[in-house]
C-alpha cells in the first residue's frame, strides 16, 4: 500500500491562560509571523470560548485554523454554561475533546468523551481527542492499558469513515505543565512513540489501515522550542498539543520551525 506522508500539525491549547488583550496582542503577533514564514505544518489556534471571534478575524487571511478547547454532545438545549458546535461553526473548525484538565477537574468521562467526539464528527468538526495516563498509572505500569481503553471507547463510538477526520493527542498527565514556565517530568520519546503507534493500531483494527494511515497522533506536555523536534521526529508522532509554550509568540514560532524540520 502507498501512503501518502501525512501534514504535520501543532494544536495551540490557550487554556485559560490569556485576557482578551493578552489573546489579541498574541494572536496579532503569530499572525504577523507566520506572514513572514508561513509553517509547513496546520497550525490550529484555540482560544477561549469569548475570544473566539476576535482570534478567529485576526487569523482569518493566514492558514492558521481555529479550534474550540471543549464542545457539548449536543446543538442546543437548557445546558447553562455550555457551548455547542453549532455556536461556533462560523469559526471554528477543530475543538480538543477530553482534554486531562476537563477529565479531572469537570469529571468527564470515556463515554462523554466518546459522544462528543462523534457529535463534532457528524458536525464537520475535526476532533482533537485527548488521552493519558496519570502517574500513578505509568508507574504501575498501566500506560498502555489505560490509553487503550480511553482511545477504543472513541474508536467504538464514531464511524469508520470518519477515522481520517480524527485526531488523537496522547498527553500523559505527569507531563503537563502546571503553568507556563512550570514544566513536569519528560516522557522517554521512545515510549511515546509506542503509544502512538498503539494508538493507530487500534484505529486500523477499528477501520482498517487505509483509514487510520490517515488519523493523526499527536503528543502533548511541555512541549517548547527544546523538546518539540524529539518527540516530532518519532516514527506514528504527527505533531503537538501545545499549552504554555503556545501563549508565547517567539517560543511557539521555535516548535514550528522544529517541527517543519522534522517534515
Ligand atoms: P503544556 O500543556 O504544553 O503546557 O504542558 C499541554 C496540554 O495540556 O495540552
């Protein structure tokens, strides 16, 4: 079978890092930017949810793409505080799904992860699906286990055809960053180059190989200008979830340039 390379990809996870003066004056300078250098790579922004239109006009005549950091299993309904696909179409065309931070600190679940995930797929939403393990897992030795039952939920869930639209982010928790500035343990880039490849092996189960050659996996956790080219350069690695680094201009242009090295 010949397979055609797949583009590398570096998701922008904003957090809730930034004001909506620190997300313009960001947003305004990457914008710049990449006008002087434009990135091999996709390079998807998400901002806050109130951001979203200011970031989106500001990217709006560069190839950067606009992606929403959560998104509800439904299009409308009494589900105060939440967001729907539809509220945010007109900008937004990837949202991160079953982020650590959402898993941990709003109590979702494979199973909302799973319906959210096939909601934006059935939307025109690409999804960025996050999965990992906490470090109580990986040192039980449970990484692989637990990222298997995470990512399969997903894969049981959606439809085959729509496995090339998917994008999983293997983000082991220990390795995230507890701000910007603060970084966390390094996973071996080895290791993590084994989960991706699980993580294609069980969309190819799933869909067969024509159709999960074309999924991207991407890695997430203290990624900077430093560590991207390490763990980009990985055999089944496709590029990055990117939280603290991404907020700074000149850091974030440094993962783009490693990663397109790594094309
Ligand atoms: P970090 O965040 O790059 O700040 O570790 C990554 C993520 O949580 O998406």
């Amino acid at each position: 079978m010949i397979v055609k390379k797949r583009a590398k990809m570096l998701v922008a996870n904003w957090k809730m890092y930034l004001s909506a003066k620190e997300a313009e004056t960001v947003a305004e300078a990457m914008a710049e930017m990449f006008k002087k250098e434009k990135p091999a790579a996709e390079v998807i922004v998400c901002p806050s949810f109130p951001q979203l239109a200011l970031v989106g006009k500001i990217f709006a005549k560069t190839a950067v793409q606009i992606g929403v950091q959560d998104i509800h299993p439904e299009d409308k309904g009494p589900f105060t505080g939440d967001v729907s696909v539809k509220q945010v179409a007109e900008t937004a065309k990837y949202a991160i799904i079953g982020h650590s931070e959402r898993r941990q600190y709003h109590g979702e679940n494979d199973v909302l992860v799973a319906a959210k995930t096939a909601h934006a797929l059935k939307s025109g939403i690409h999804p960025i699906v996050c999965v990992g393990e906490t470090e109580e897992e990986k040192d039980a030795g449970q990484s692989e286990a637990v990222v298997t039952m995470q990512a399969q939920k997903v894969l049981d869930t959606v439809t085959s055809m729509s496995i090339p639209r998917m994008t999983f982010a293997y983000e082991p928790i220990w390795a995230i960053s507890a701000g910007p500035g603060k970084e966390a343990r390094q996973p071996d880039p080895v290791e993590v180059s084994q989960i991706a490849m699980l993580i294609r092996k069980l969309a190819a189960r799933r869909a067969g190989d024509a159709y999960a050659e074309k999924m991207r996996v991407l890695y997430g956790g203290s990624i900077n200008g430093q560590t991207a080219r390490m763990f980009i350069s990985e055999p089944g690695v496709d590029g990055a979830l990117v939280g603290g680094a991404s907020t700074k201009p000149a850091e974030f242009l440094k993962v783009v340039k490693e990663t397109d090295a790594c094309l």
